[in-house]
C-alpha cells in the first residue's frame, strides 16, 4: 500500500512525495503501514517529548519547580514569537543561567509577523529566538540536576545525552540507534518508523510503559495538551491541531518527519511515525492531515489550510496545490 503526496502545477503533477508511515500499538505491534513501515530515518525535533522524560528522571522537575508550561516549551519546535522568548528568558533565569549556556544556536522567528518585528526593530536574532531554545533550557536542567558540568550538554557523552539515549532504547524497545547532529546541534536520533511509533503510542499510553517513565509521559502530554501555543506557534500544524483534537499529541520533526500520539480511538491508545522520503515539510502537512481522517479522528468538514495547500508563486499568484492520497495496510 501507497501513501504519496503530490504537487500538481497547471493541473498536472510535477512533483511525487512519497511517504511511509507506521501505526502501532504500545506493545509495539504494528496496526497499520503504508510504504516501509521500518523505513530508518532521524526523528529530528519529533523527539522532544521524550527528551523532555530527563527533566523527570533527573529530579529537575522537583528541583527548579519546572510548570507544565516551561515542560511544553522544553518540547517545542516554538514559533520566536514574544512569549516563547520571554518563557525560554524566564526559565533559564530560574535555572541561574542566562543566554550564553545556549549550544543551539541564533536564528529568525519562525512567526513571520515576530520575524518583521524584529528586522524592523535593528535588533539581531538571539538563542532565545530558536525554535528549539526550550528544548535546550530543560537539558541544562537535567544537566543540573544530574550534578553534571551544564557546558558541553550537547555533547553525545554528556550525561544529559546518554540518559536520553537510554530513554530511547527504553520506550522504543530498539537497541542499536544511530545518531548524527540536529539542526541544534544536540544528537539525533535514528529508529525504524515502528519504535518511534511505539513511543508515542506510550505517550498515549504512560500505563503501559516501565515505572519509571509513566509520571513524566503523563505530564508531558497533558503539558503539551494544555499548552499547544507554546509547543509551536498559531500558524503551526502542530498547535492548531492539539487545540482541535483533545485527544492528540502532536510534534512535527524537520525534513519531512512526524509523530503523532492518540488516545481513545477505535483502536484504543496509538502512536503513529511518519517520514516524507524527500524530505519536503510542504508534503508532510497534507498527508497529517488525510491520515487523522482515515483514523476516523478528523473530519473532513473541519475547516484546515493544510488539507490542500495552495502553491503561490514570488507575486503570490495560485499555480498549484498539493494534496495527499493514502491507502493503509492493516494487519
């Protein structure tokens, strides 16, 4: 079975995105596939969530009296919009940390209004405006809490690293996973499409998951639920879905990933991992979007943008849209 994206320019297709995605359950028993559904690929900022279970497992939490708040944007791929650099400023501050222990790296704001403010303003992009600031915030908290030098937390043999490392191992049922260098500079992490689903079946499902996992899985998904505009931004697929979906957890990755965990479906708790083997972020959207309405989770008559996205060209004249078909292997 098939899944695919397609652009189509002029009423013809132009471009082919083919995708592979793996639906399973927490005990790991795949439901449903369609491409590969052991396709490796690097999770990217799809991670985070579980990144995040170190502010849990080191004690962090207790420590600095981290919010459900600061847990959302610690598994953020945030927009740079004001309050998520005022949030990532507060947080390090409650650390005693400022800006400078930071390994992300400075970009623009991903909000394009936040993006204008600022160019106008004079002012340059700090760590503070990357999208992943949180994320990097709440490693310095392990860090701290696990008594390790916080300079050097991006490092693969930083305790902070090698305990989310083990968390992976540990929720994915996979041993062997690879790792190159994010975007952010921290590692990431390489599962077949299968375990990485499983984990965000866990998400859904903190019950099933060893001891030691299920306090942080439950509050990070309520975290997340709770706060869907910390963990991306008002335009972003990932935040107006959650807001929709009471149900969903939802954490898009860079280059064409995503992760998905859903509870109370016909199924019971699942985890779904998708990846768009071009890579396109652009052809990701829609097929979210087709598969959350072959789950039977999302209905077609709600209204999203993402569902047949147009394609404009430099004088923002229509010349194209994509759209996603999907036909699923169920086992």
């Amino acid at each position: 079975m098939t899944a695919y994206t397609y652009a189509y320019r002029g009423g013809l297709i132009e471009n082919r995105h083919k995708v592979s995605i793996a639906i399973v359950d927490p005990s790991g028993q795949v439901l449903a596939y369609s491409g590969n559904p052991y396709l490796a690929a690097h999770m990217r900022s799809s991670a985070k969530p579980f990144q995040a279970l170190a502010l849990y497992l080191s004690g962090a939490i207790q420590r600095f009296g981290i919010t459900p708040a600061e847990v959302a944007l610690t598994c953020a791929s945030h927009d740079g919009m004001e309050q998520h650099v005022a949030m990532a400023a507060n947080y390090l501050h409650k650390l005693g940390l400022d800006a400078s222990y930071l390994a992300c790296g400075a970009h623009l704001p991903f909000d394009p209004a936040s993006r204008k403010a600022l160019q106008q303003s004079g002012q340059p992009a700090t760590v503070l405006h990357n999208n992943c600031s949180g994320k990097h915030t709440g490693m310095l908290a392990a860090a701290l809490a696990l008594g390790a030098d916080p300079r050097g937390y991006e490092q693969p043999d930083h305790p902070v690293q090698q305990l989310n490392l083990q968390t992976l191992r540990d929720l994915s049922g996979h041993q062997h996973i690879p790792y190159g260098v994010d975007g952010c500079s921290v590692p990431t992490f390489v599962l077949p499409l299968a375990p990485a689903a499983r984990m965000f079946a866990l998400l859904a499902a903190p019950e099933a998951a060893p001891p030691q996992y299920q306090e942080g899985l439950q509050a990070v998904f309520r975290a997340m639920q709770q706060h869907p505009d910390l963990v991306a931004g008002p335009q972003s697929i990932d935040t107006v879905l959650m807001q929709k979906l009471p149900q969903l957890v939802a954490k898009r990755g860079a280059d064409g990933y995503y992760g998905m965990a859903l509870r109370d479906t016909r199924w019971g708790s699942i985890g779904v991992a998708l990846k768009v083997e071009s890579g396109s972020n652009e052809a990701r959207e829609p097929m979210v979007v087709r598969l959350l309405e072959e789950l039977g989770v999302l209905s077609p008559e709600v209204a999203l943008e993402w569902r047949r996205p147009l394609i404009r060209n430099v004088r923002k004249l229509e010349v194209g849209y994509l759209e996603a078909r999907l036909e699923l292997n169920w086992v």
